[in-house]
C-alpha cells in the first residue's frame, strides 16, 4: 500500500511569487520523513504539493515532478482528485464537517466518493477510529456531532477520516501543534503505528517531535523574506540531530539562529 | 498593612454609584415633565410632548450621572439612553402599526373571509371574503419562488466557489444593478416582454416573473454572504479526501450554510409578498376565483387591499384592513418558519 515519492526539480508559485524553488527529494514507502525549517520557507505549500491541494489556492502553480512510484502527479491527464484519495491529508487545525456527527465523518470520505453497503461502512468507521486511537473514546456517542469532542479528539478524528480511504501516503501539516503533550503523545505514537502501512510526512515545528517519530529528516530553509524556501538537505534523522552536513541545519536545530 | 491596602485599593475601584432605579426615575420624571410643559405650552401632538421627554430623560441622567458618578459613567448612561431612545422610535411606529392593524382587521376576518371570495359582493356591500386573493398570492408567489431560488442559488454558488475573472465581476455587477430596480419597472419590463412582445394575456405566471426580477438578486446576495461564512478549511478537507468540488459544494458547503440560505430565501419570499405594483400591471385583478395562474388575470392580496380600500366604503376598509392583518400575519409565520430552520438545520456544537 505504502509508495515511494519522488520529487524532482519542483518549483510553487502564488500568483507570480516564487514560493518554493528547484526541490528535490524521495521520500521512503514505511517511513517517517519529517519537514523542519523556519516559519514561511515553504514546508506547508511543500506538502500540498505533494497531493495536489497546492492549485486549489487562488493562483497556485506548479512546475517540476513528483513521482509517485512510478506515475508523475503532474502529468498529463492525471485526475487531481483520484492523486487525493491516494495521498491523504491531516491539517493544522483540526476540521471536521460542523454538519456531521463522529460516524459521519469518519465515513464522509467514502459515502462522498459512492455507494457502500452500511456493514461495510460500520467496519471500516470501527477499524479507522481503532488506528486513529479514538474508538474506546467515542464508541458511544458515534451519533453525537463531531465538533462536541475535545481538540485533541477532534484532530484525532481528523486523521481517522483521512485514513479511512485508505491513502498510499499520509500528509501531516502541524497535527500537534493545537494539542495538549497528551494528545500529542496519543498522536505520536498513532503515527508510529500508521507508518507500518503509510507512507507519513510530517511538518513539524517541534525538534523533540522531529526527533522522536521520524527516520528522515528535511530541512528548509529561505535566504531572506521575499526569497523562494529551498531544500537545504535531507538525511536520516539521526544524522540531521548529531552531525547535520550543513551548518545552517546544525544552527537551527541548536537555535542559534537568525 | 495588607487590611489597608486592601480598603484602599477598593475605594479606588468603587466610585459612588447611582441605585438601579435611578433611570426608571428619570424616565417617568422626565415624561411626567414633557407632559406637563406641553400641556403648558398648549402643543397638543403627542410626538411633541414624545419628543420633549426623550430630550428631557437624555439631559436629566446625563446632568445627574456626571454630578454624582462621574464623567466616564455619565458618557456611558447617555450612551444606554441614547439607544432606548433610538430603540422605542423604531419600536413605536410598527407597534402603533400592528396594534391599528390588529384593531381594524379583526372586524371581519373569520372563517366565512377567508374562504370565500368576493365574485358576487358589490364593493359597498358587507360581506365577502379574500380567498380568491390569498389563493392568488400564494401561485403567484410560489412560482416567482420557484423561479428565483434555483436561479439565485446556483449564481451565488457560481460567484463563491468558481466565479475568477471578469464573468464573475460582470454577474455581481448586474446583480447590484437588479437589486435597485424599482417594482414598477421590473414591471414594465415584463409588460413589454410578455405582453406586448409575445402577445400573452394578464396571468398571474406573468406577475411571477416579475417577482422573480425583484427576488433574484436578494436570493444571491444572501446566498453569497452564507457561501462565503463557510470555513475555506471544510472545502480542502473534504477536496483532500479525494471527494470532487462539486461533490464537496453539494455535501458540505450547503448543508453547512443550508440554515442561512433558506432564511434568506424567506426574507425574500417576504419581500415580494407585499409587492403591489407588477401585479396591478401584469395580474390585473379579478373578484372571482381563478386557480390556474397560467391564465386570465388573478387577484392578490396587496391588490385586494389597495382596491378595497379605494372601494370607499366602510365596509370595503374593513375588508382592506382584514386582508392587511392577513398579510402581515403571513409573512410574519414565513418569518417564524425561517427562524425554525435555520436554528433546526445550523451545524451542531453540542455533545
Ligand atoms: N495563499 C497564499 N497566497 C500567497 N502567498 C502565500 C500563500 N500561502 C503562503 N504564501 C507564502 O508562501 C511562503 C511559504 O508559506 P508556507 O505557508 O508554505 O510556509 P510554512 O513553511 O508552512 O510556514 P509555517 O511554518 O509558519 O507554517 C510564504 O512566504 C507565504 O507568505
Ligand atoms: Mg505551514
């Protein structure tokens, strides 16, 4: 299920600024890859790169390519709205559908995108909420609006609706930055267990949280204000913290920055 | 020492404060006065003496308040009187209005009004009733419903969620332009179109859709500010879920704003009711039942009262002022209705 992504020469615009310039990466299928960097270089128009959200934005644009396993995202004739269900999408704050109660969440996804039996429905409702950690919380009130629960809960929701169309890949922008060090916990270890099937990338400004989840680490980083963010390198996590090839990552990561 | 501190720091948070009772007193004081110097004066309107009072009660807490409490408090009580002055003129004028309606339109309406028409009642006569006209409001009406609230909806819907460019601003300046029509001319201008261009008769199709001219733009307007309150983040989460965009607009934006909308869509409902003049100029009136609104002209309800009480007779005011009371009582259940839904149908916060 899990698939390699491969991005090359990639470039973003909004409108006519040059958000993010010339990246180039693979990210590993069953891993965690996480994106570090300073606030504005691009990590967030990055990552929506990745599943075609970017061009939803008024002006948004992309040039470059993204390589999932071996189909490009932006070649000719690929349906952005198919890439979507392949490559999933957690947000900073969570969002869920202020119409609909737990069940219909989680199941928003699917019923959205056609017809499915309601046994069907109930076991993967059931299954997405259990990987989401959510189920012992929720299992009695799945009728109840999704927008009672607690933020942290409602994050969690948020990721059991995305995993429940059973994406190759799992975007992650933030997920813990609205949450408590408890529900972030909750939410650290679920991405440890998602990371068996999914592919995970994450957006953290979090270096513990960095540190803890992810085999890979990306850092981002822009010259000035008004500049195109750019990939400043890429390494497996341990490497980044101890002995990063760069010195600005090294700078950075110690916070001896700017 | 932390006793004395304590004391002090209150006495400094606690000015001397004026009793709760304190405006009651200057409101009855000062009406009290405005009557008395009007009936001095020999002024014998009441929104004369209404008027001195207001400026009395505004004055009198002012001058009080800054004496006793201070100047901050006294601007803050002008400002409060300034609102329940500002709030009883608005509120004076519909009461007297409901309150004259009530009283003059309870007379004759019954049972025997509302169901019968007035096909064989001379307009001098007692008697007869406003069914034709209510039958005739609510086709008309309807239809011009049936028109506009797809039209309209699906324009808003264009304008939020596709609308880029020069079409879009194009739409939104036409709909600008259309909310400023007067009645009279949307009338005329179906007048021309239907009647003298396609040769049609007077019906009371015709007189939808020139309610549909007057009811379109404020179906889009409202729509468009409901589209617009949706979290941009409910349309990429459901975009991200893979789900197409008009999948997303159908599935979540409406139901989220769907409260909003159908209020909206009532308000405007509400508007047109009253309308008067394209009914005169494309429905032209009839005294008998007519149920088919695709031919021969029909009555309304506005253009029952407007006749009846042209009529000149006590009788026919008596019948103009029922079917007002009719009318009013009408749009104000479309009111209620909208309220319910929208409170019935709003996204759901509660455990
Ligand atoms: N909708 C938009 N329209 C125009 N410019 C945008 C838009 N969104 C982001 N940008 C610009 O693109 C650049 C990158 O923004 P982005 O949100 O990707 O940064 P980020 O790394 O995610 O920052 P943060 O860590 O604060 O979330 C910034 O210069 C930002 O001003
Ligand atoms: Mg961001």
């Amino acid at each position: 299920m899990a698939k390699r992504i491969d991005v090359s020469g990639l470039n973003a615009y909004y409108g006519s600024f040059l958000a993010i310039e010339d990246i180039s990466m693979t990210v590993e299928p069953r891993s965690v890859t996480a994106f570090i960097g300073p606030s504005g270089c691009g990590k967030s128009t990055f990552l929506r790169t990745l599943n075609r959200m970017h061009e939803v934005t008024p002006g948004g644009r992309v040039d470059g390519k993204v390589m999932l396993d071996d189909e490009n995202l932006y070649g000719a004739g690929i349906d952005p709205v198919a890439v979507r269900r392949e490559v999933g999408m957690v947000f900073q704050r969570p969002n869920p559908f202020p119409t609909m109660s737990v069940y219909d969440n989680v199941a928003a996804g699917l019923r959205l995108n056609g017809k499915y039996k309601k046994s069907q429905l109930d076991d993967i409702v059931e299954k997405s909420l259990k990987g989401a950690n959510l189920w012992n919380e929720v299992k009695d009130r799945l009728n109840k609006p999704g927008s009672g629960l607690s933020g942290g809960q409602q994050q969690r929701l948020c990721i059991a609706r995305a995993i429940a169309v059973e994406p190759n890949v799992l975007l992650m922008d933030e997920p813990c930055s609205a949450l408590d060090p408890i529900s972030t916990l909750a939410i650290e270890d679920l991405i440890g267990e998602l990371k068996e099937q999914f592919t995970i990338v994450i957006v953290t400004h979090n270096m513990q949280q960095a540190a803890r989840v992810s085999d890979r680490t990306a850092f981002f980083n822009l010259a000035a204000v008004g500049q195109p963010g750019k990939l400043i390198e890429i390494d497996d996590t341990e490497r980044i913290f101890s002995n990063p090839s760069v010195q600005a990552t090294e700078d950075y990561i110690s916070g001896r920055f700017g | 020492m932390s006793n004395a501190t304590l004391s002090a720091k209150r006495s400094s948070l606690r000015g001397a404060t004026l009793p709760k009772w304190f405006p009651w007193a200057v409101a009855a004081g000062s009406l009290a006065l405005g009557y008395g110097i009007s009936a001095a004066a020999g002024l014998d309107s009441d929104i004369q003496w209404a008027l001195i009072a207001a400026v009395l009660f505004v004055v009198g807490s002012y001058a009080v308040s800054a004496k006793i409490e201070g100047s901050r408090q006294a601007k803050d009580r002008t400002a409060t009187s300034l609102v329940w002055v500002a709030f009883l003129l608005a509120v004076t004028p519909l009461a007297s209005l409901l309150w004259e309606t009530v009283e003059r339109g309870v007379k004759v309406l019954d049972v025997f009004f509302l169901t019968h028409s007035m096909g064989v009642v001379a307009d001098a006569e007692p008697g007869g009733g406003i069914y034709h006209a209510m039958l005739g409001t609510l086709e008309q009406v309807g239809l011009a419903a049936l028109i506009s609230v797809p039209v309209g909806v699906l324009t808003a819907i264009y304008l939020v969620e596709y609308g880029r460019g020069r079409l879009a601003k194009a739409v939104t300046f036409f709909v600008d332009v259309m909310t400023g029509i007067p009645s009279i001319v949307a009338g005329l201008f179906i007048l021309s179109l239907w009647v003298l261009i396609l040769k049609m008769g007077p019906s009371g199709f015709a007189g939808s859709l020139a309610l549909s001219i007057l009811m379109i733009p404020v179906v889009v307007r409202s729509t468009e500010e409901m589209l617009k309150l949706v979290p941009n983040e409910l349309r990429e989460a459901s975009l991200a879920l893979g789900v197409p965009k008009w999948r997303t607009i159908l599935k979540v934006v409406l139901p989220t704003s769907i409260g909003g909308i159908i209020t909206g869509v009532m308000l405007a409902i509400a508007r047109i009711t009253g309308e008067t003049a394209p009914v005169l100029l494309l429905v032209w009136g009839t005294d008998f039942i007519n149920a088919n609104p695709f031919q021969d002209p029909q009555e309304s309800l506005p253009m029952y009262i407007y006749l009846q009480f042209g009529a000149g007779s006590d009788a026919s005011h008596d019948r103009a002022w029922a079917a007002a009371l009719t009318l009013i009582a009408f749009i104000m259940i479309l009111n209620l209705v909208a309220r319910g839904i929208a409170r019935w149908k709003a996204p759901k916060t509660g455990r």
